[in-house]
C-alpha cells in the first residue's frame, strides 16, 4: 500500500487498485438520506465516501461517546444466589438515563492518606464527577395472614385428599408397572418415549405452579432496575429536580427465596467504550454497502413470474406486465436469482451505505450521530496537527545535520 498527498488529491494504491480522494468532489457528492428515525432507532443512506470512513465512524460510536455507568459496587449484604461479581457485573450493564455532559472524568487512583502506620483510601468522587445508588431488597412473606390460613387449611384438606387418592392410584401403578416390564422385554420403545414426555409436561407444570405461588405469596421477589434509589451529592438534587433512573425500569436484577436480601451501594461515573462496553451508548452500530442489481436481457412472462418467486426477499416484482426491480435495498446477497438462467447482475456500491444506530436509549441516535461527526472532526484536525509538527522537526533536524556537515 502506497499513499501520496498533494495539494488537491490524496491518492492511495491498494491491492493494484487506484484510490483517488479530491476534497472538492467529496464535498458536492456527498449526502445523507435518512431513512426512519425512532425514538431509539435510526436508518440512514451515506454516500460519497469510502468503506475505511463508514468504518471509523462506526467505531466512533462504538467506542468514543461517553455515557455514565455504574462503576464500583460495595455489598453490604447479599445472601442471594447470584455472586457479588457477577452481580456488580449486570448492575454496571444497566443504563443510566443521565445526560454525560453534566459531568467530568474521575480520576482513576484514588487519594491515598497514611495514618501512622495504616493506609487509608479516600473516595475521591464529588458532585462533580459521580452518581450515587442504594440498592436494597429484601424478600418477605406477604402480610395477609388470614388468606395465609385460609390457603393452609384448604392445602391440608386437599393433602388428605391426595393421601387417599394416591392409595387407589397405587394399586393402578403396580399393574401398569407390571405391563411396562413387560413391554420393555419386549422393546417398546416408542411407549418409553412417550412416559418420558408426560412426566416432563408433570415436572413443567410443578415448576410454573411453584413460580406462580412464589409470585402470590412473596414481597420483592423480583429484583428490579426500578429499585436503584437515586442519593444526590451535594446540589445535585438543584441540578437534576426530576431525578435519575434507569433507562428502563422493568430490568431483572435478580429474584429472591424468603429470606433473602441484596444490600449495595453503587457509584457511576462517565467513561467510554474504549475502556468497557457498559459505557457504549449503542446497541448496535453497523453499515453494509447498498447492493447493485442489472438485469441483461429480457425475460418472458413465465421465467419472470419464476424470478419473482425465487427471490426471498421480494425484490422484484411484475407491473404492467414488465418485470422491474422494486426494492433493491432488501436484497440480501443470497445469489439465489443466480442460480436459474435470469440473466442477473448482482454487484457493490462502493461508495454508498446503508448504515443504522440503535441507541441504549441514553442518548438520542440523531445525537449520537452529531457527536460522532465533532469527534471525527476533531481526530482529523489533531492528526493534521501531529503531521504538521512531525514536519516542521523533520525539517528542523535535516537543517541541523546541513549546518554541522558544512
């Protein structure tokens, strides 16, 4: 791969291909189209410019943005089932719906204070730089102790009930135990198959009935994100009077036995996903170039009607008569047009792509898109900057070994 920069193009030869890039084309060619905007969504068409671009700012995304996370995680109490690891673990996953701006870097090593002999951590966060959460659950039986008995003595009656159907139902067992064993000296297989599957449904059903009864009769058996608790510092209560919450409130932490109980203290500070994913703002962030798509000749009605019904992904379609390509855009490279005498031409456009965002819903995706664009802005004129100085003390040093050898 070779690079030569001039004044007006910067071309770039790779794999035995010329890649000119003139400023003054980019600018009149290049284009966004934006497709669908949702609350959370964003599909746009970019054109102009090169796969290495589309890449960059799609790692931009990914890995550049800041949002505010959960970062460390003191348990007090947890005698759940989950590990504290894991459990510090997904309450960093859950996002935080905070605007970052509001709030700077914290440093990373904490302020160390030595007290006679023993050393001392002190919490270097501030108003400024962090978000405090409680989280603390605990299971408990429900207070209707009426419905408790009542519920009791009907479960006595019907264990009494029980006792003496299962008497009769014993009798029955012994038998068919009898023809089963000889049914399996036979090598019926098929029945066996078939017992095994009734007596999965049996322990289905116990599971679901035993999950609905913990449901009815336990407080906080569910541990939510709607139940991290807000503790502003300092004059964030001014800063943020309708208070800070997840995203979304319906995300499961963990769920508890009577008994049980989670007790923690989280703070969340900004970050980027360079350094974690729980930082990235976006689910996902991807482009795929549009596809390009000829017909050679012209095909009759039968063969036409066949490329209809071919074609998954419904991309053509006959009007009039005539057999027209609808919506290139869903074609999916599949080749399967290619497989019958269609006389189809599937290929790339290498400058255009359709690229989408869907956001953590912290950070609206056409936000997320102009915050992208400012970085990359400011990555290239860092670059230039970089270059300029690499330059200047280049020609500095070859200045000084012409003087020293004259």
């Amino acid at each position: 791969m070779s690079i030569n920069v001039g004044k007006e193009k910067i071309s770039q030869v790779l794999d035995g291909e010329i890649l000119e890039f003139d400023p003054n084309n980019f600018s009149e060619n290049f284009s966004i189209e934006i497709e669908k905007l949702t609350k959370d969504r964003m599909e746009f068409v970019m054109r102009g410019i090169e796969a290495p671009l589309a890449n960059a700012f799609r790692r931009i995304l990914l890995s550049d943005i800041p949002t505010i996370a959960i970062e460390t995680v003191s348990i007090k109490n947890n005698t759940s089932v989950i590990q504290d690891e894991v459990l510090a673990h997904r309450l960093g996953l859950i996002p935080i719906n905070v605007d970052p701006k509001h709030f700077k870097y914290r440093p990373k090593q904490p302020l160390q204070q030595q007290d006679k002999n023993n050393r001392q951590e002190i919490s270097n966060a501030s108003e400024e730089n962090t978000l405090l959460f409680n989280l603390h659950v605990r299971c408990l039986k429900k207070t209707d102790w009426e419905k408790i008995k009542k519920s009791r003595e009907l479960l006595a009656q019907k264990q009494e009930k029980t006792k003496e159907m299962n008497l009769e139902k014993e009798d029955e067992e012994e038998e068919k135990e009898k023809k089963l064993k000889i049914e399996i000296e036979i090598g019926s297989e098929s029945e066996d198959e078939e017992e095994e599957s009734e007596i999965d449904e049996r322990a289905k059903e116990c599971v679901e009935k035993m999950l609905t009864q913990r449901a009815k009769t336990l407080i906080n058996h569910r541990v939510l994100s709607s139940d991290l608790v807000w503790v502003p510092i300092g004059n964030q209560q001014t800063t943020f009077p309708k208070g800070i919450k997840p995203v979304l409130p319906d995300i499961l932490i963990a769920k508890l036995n009577e008994g049980q109980e989670i007790d923690v203290e989280c703070e969340a500070v900004k970050g980027t996903g360079r350094e974690h994913a729980k930082w990235c703002p976006v689910c996902t962030a991807s482009y795929r170039m549009l596809p390009s798509i000829k017909l050679k000749k012209e095909l009759t009605k039968k063969v036409s009607k066949k490329l209809v019904k071919t074609c998954p992904m419904k991309v053509f379609d006959i009007e009039d008569g005539l057999l027209e390509i609808t919506n290139s855009r869903k074609c999916t490279m599949c080749r399967e047009c290619l497989r019958g005498d269609f006389g189809v031409e599937l290929g790339l456009v290498k400058n255009q792509f359709y690229f989408w965002i869907e956001s953590t819903g912290i950070i609206a995706p056409e936000e997320l898109f102009q915050q992208a664009l400012e970085i990359f802005k400011e990555k290239c004129l860092s670059l230039k900057n970089n270059l300029q100085n690499f330059t200047k003390k280049k020609n500095s040093n070859e200045n000084e070994e012409e003087m020293n050898f004259d």
